[in-house]
C-alpha cells in the first residue's frame, strides 16, 4: 500500500492548504468547528470584500485559507483523522537585540505568562491594565522579537509609558508609530494607525503584535489587522471575556483562542480623591461685569496668588506626583512655569504650540519624563489621555462641569501605585462671581469624591470575597 501523501500546510498572515490535495474529512470537519464562529453571516450589510475577510474558512484560487491563529486548530484535526502533513512557516521573525524586564512578576501574572509561552498565539484575558503591560513586557523580553502594541488610542500612551517603564533599557526603544524608526524594538499605535502602514510593514516588519481590547475593538477592524500581520507570535488580551455583540468566541478564536484568565482581584484598585480647597487673599476692586476681563486679567498676574500656587505644586511634584495645572490664559501658563524651581520638569501645551510639539510633550508627560504639564483646560480635555496624572490644579476660573468631570475622571483611572488622586481648587473669596463659581465646582468635586469612595468601597468588598490564586 503506497504511503499517504503528507499535506503541505504553509502558514504566512493566513494558513493556506491545496485544495487538490486537503483530504475532504478535514476540510469538513474544520467546516463543522468554525461554522459556529461565521462572522459573515453577523454582517450580512457588509460588501463582498467585507464578507471574504470575515469568512473564516475561504476557498480561494485553489487553496483554503484561514487566519495564522488557526494553525494550531488544521493540525490538530490532521492529526485526528490520521492525516500526515508538514508546515512550511513563512511567517516574519525579526530579532532583535534583547530588552530585559524590570518589574517581578506576581505568582498570577507568571502563571498567565506560562500558559503563553506553550503556543504561539492566543488571549488572555485580563482586567487590570498593570496585569496586562507586565504580561506583555516579559514576553516580549522571552519572544526577542520586535513589537508591534495596538490598541485603542485612549490608551496608546499608557501602553507606551508602562512598557518604556518596565523594559530596560525602555525609553530609547519604546515609542509610539509617529516617533518610531529603524531602531525601535517596540511600537505602539492604534487600530486606526496602523491602517495607514503599507502592507508589508504589517507583514514583515515584527515578529510579535499585540492586540488589546479584543473585547472592545470592531470586528472588521480586528479581521483586517489580523489577516494583513504576519508576526510568528500574536497575543491578545481582553480586558473581559465576553462582548456585547457576541464575538468573543470568534475574535479568540483567530489570535489563537482564549489560553488564560487572570482573576478579578488582580484589578489596580480605584483610586480614592482627595480635595485641596484653598483660600486666597486675591483683592480687586471688582463692581459689574464690565470690568470681569480686566479683574481676571490682574489675578493672572497677582503675584501672592502665583506663588501660593507655585508652592501646592512643587509640594506635589516633590512627592513624586505627576500635575496637571489648568488655566484659561496663556500668560498665566507661561508664569506659573517660571516661577517652578529649576529642578522640575515642566512643559506648556497651549493653542500656540503646534499639535506635533504638543503630541510629543503630552508623551513625554505621560513617559514621566516631564513632572508637571501646564495647559488651558479644552486642550486637556480634548487631548491629554493618560493615567498617569496623580494631581490636577484648577488655578483659574473654571465653570464648565462636564469637562471638569470629564478631566477628574480621567485621572480617577486606576494605574499601578496609584492610591489617590489630589485636586486643587483656589476659592477667590473675596470675588463675588469668582467664588459662586468656586462654589459649584465645589459641589461637583463632592460628588466625584464620593463617586470615587463606592468605587474603591466595592473593589475592596470584591477583593475580600474572592479566594486567593496561584
């Protein structure tokens, strides 16, 4: 009796097998496996080209095509219907010179680790982001292979912070797409982002890729992100394991399937708000609105006013908490930052600096390698996003409630060591309209705080009912 023909199965961004020579019993039962899993069939609106990315199991030009995740599932069903086969791996190797962790890994975070590193792909599923970048940065110290992060922009400048923190030497080889280049060994940039990279830079140019948010990102998104990579390792993570729209299973499923939950109680715990109203001994002779400009005009400039600032911050920023100071005018910015002592770290982020120069200070704050950033709050609003931040100065008046909530909150976002967020707020008291307004913010910061204390209430409830892990 001659010798089964062994099946040649190559793997690049897709696994790919002849359609002459795949044996009808494994193409039927890898038919029966993903039928359950059909993205096309969830988005039928979807144009023809839509619907072949999201089709799992493709015939095509004479072959059969499925994303690289699914390697493992087509050998796995060789083998269970006898069928010798071979793999040629085509997919992209790029070494590069080694980064080494600098955090120790939790007994849960090894354990996760250790699931990993038996495949070449897969999920884990994570809720706490600290959990997640210390996972990431030891396997792409193990992998040694140039990275590609991708996540959801909100995001991208804690990954970049995290990982620049926690690989060493970090800072020099861990940069965002925009500032990347030949020498970067880890780059992280959004879904979106990556989009606009040529298709062979997904292709060829890193050996590992991270996806996170796979429980949050849009199908079609991730379909087109995974099927155009051609790194040997993926690895995702989801912050939950489950989606609202029911996908989980299959968006798994094609970075390699689901190979570790981390508990609950790993969550960063929230952090507490503590609130800093302060007085001040600012007078002007204030009689109508006619005269608002140029009362604010003067306490912009008020000299015991600045000061009194200057010092709640430097206290701050000595205590190794990164600040946020808003004002609504440029020339109160730029004297605050004069009167900082030297030895801190300051940038201004404001209408007159170009939104390049802006981006990089915002990253460089979000780095650490800034300790205190000064901008007018719509550009904080609108652009800083990052959890960095442990302490926010409202050094001017401030009436809009939605961006104020909007900016604690942000800072409210747990990160690793973060146990409390400061805020200050400066009641002009002796100003009529200036301390109404202080008033209602007042109110506002109130809420938030107690809003803060449920949070960390119920993470601490949580964290006692639920058993200890390995």
């Amino acid at each position: 009796m001659a010798e089964p023909i062994s099946l040649e199965i190559l793997v690049d961004t897709d696994v790919q097998v002849s359609a002459d020579t795949a044996p009808k019993r494994v193409v039927d039962a890898l038919r029966r496996h993903l039928r359950p899993h059909n993205l096309a069939r969830t988005v039928q609106h979807r144009d023809h080209d839509q619907r072949a990315l999201l089709t799992l199991l493709q015939a095509h030009s004479g072959h059969y095509r499925l994303p690289q995740g699914l390697l493992r599932r087509v050998t796995e069903t060789c083998q269970r219907h006898g069928i010798p086969y071979s793999v040629v791996d085509r997919r992209a190797m790029v070494s590069c010179p080694p980064l080494r962790t600098t955090a120790q890994l939790t007994s849960s975070q090894q354990k996760a680790l250790r699931r990993l590193l038996l495949h070449d792909g897969g999920v884990i599923v994570a809720p706490s982001f600290a959990d997640r970048a210390a996972v990431a940065a030891e396997t792409i110290a193990r992998r040694r292979q140039r990275c590609l992060v991708l996540c959801d922009p909100s995001t991208a400048g804690d990954w970049a912070a995290q990982l620049a923190d926690l690989l060493h030497p970090g800072r020099p080889f861990v940069q965002r797409l925009r500032a990347a280049s030949n020498e970067t060994r880890v780059v992280v940039a959004s879904y979106e982002e990556a989009g606009q990279l040529p298709p062979g830079a997904l292709r060829q140019a890193y050996g590992l890729v991270v996806f996170d948010g796979v429980e949050a990102v849009d199908p079609l998104v991730m379909m087109k992100r995974v099927r155009a990579v051609g790194a040997r390792y993926l690895l995702g993570f989801a912050e939950r394991a489950t989606r609202g729209d029911g996908l989980h299973g299959t968006l798994f499923l094609v970075l390699g399937g689901l190979v570790h939950r981390m508990p609950a109680a790993s969550v960063n715990r929230p952090p507490q708000l503590s609130l800093h109203f302060v007085p001040t001994a600012f007078h002007f002779p204030y009689e109508g609105r006619s005269q608002y400009q140029a009362m604010v005009a003067a306490l912009a400039l008020d000299e015991e006013r600045n000061r009194q600032l200057v010092r709640d911050i430097a206290r701050e920023a000595h205590a190794e908490n990164p600040c946020v100071v808003l004002s609504e005018r440029r020339d109160h910015l730029e004297t605050l930052a004069k009167l900082l002592p030297r030895e801190i770290s300051a940038g201004q982020v404001t209408s007159a600096v170009r939104p390049a120069q802006r981006s990089e200070l915002l990253a460089r704050f979000s780095r650490g390698d800034l300790r205190v950033i000064l901008c007018t709050s719509q550009i904080a609003a609108e652009a800083l996003q990052t959890a960095t931040a442990r302490a926010l100065f409202i050094s001017f008046p401030f009436s809009y409630a939605r961006k104020l909530q909007a900016l604690v909150q942000q800072l409210l976002r747990p990160a690793s060591d973060k146990t409390t967020v400061q805020v200050y707020d400066y009641d002009d008291q002796q100003i009529s309209p200036l301390h109404r307004a202080f008033d209602k913010r007042a109110k506002l910061l109130e809420r938030l705080r107690r809003d803060a204390d449920r949070a960390h209430r119920s993470w601490a409830q949580l964290t006692l009912e639920l058993p200890g892990s390995d």
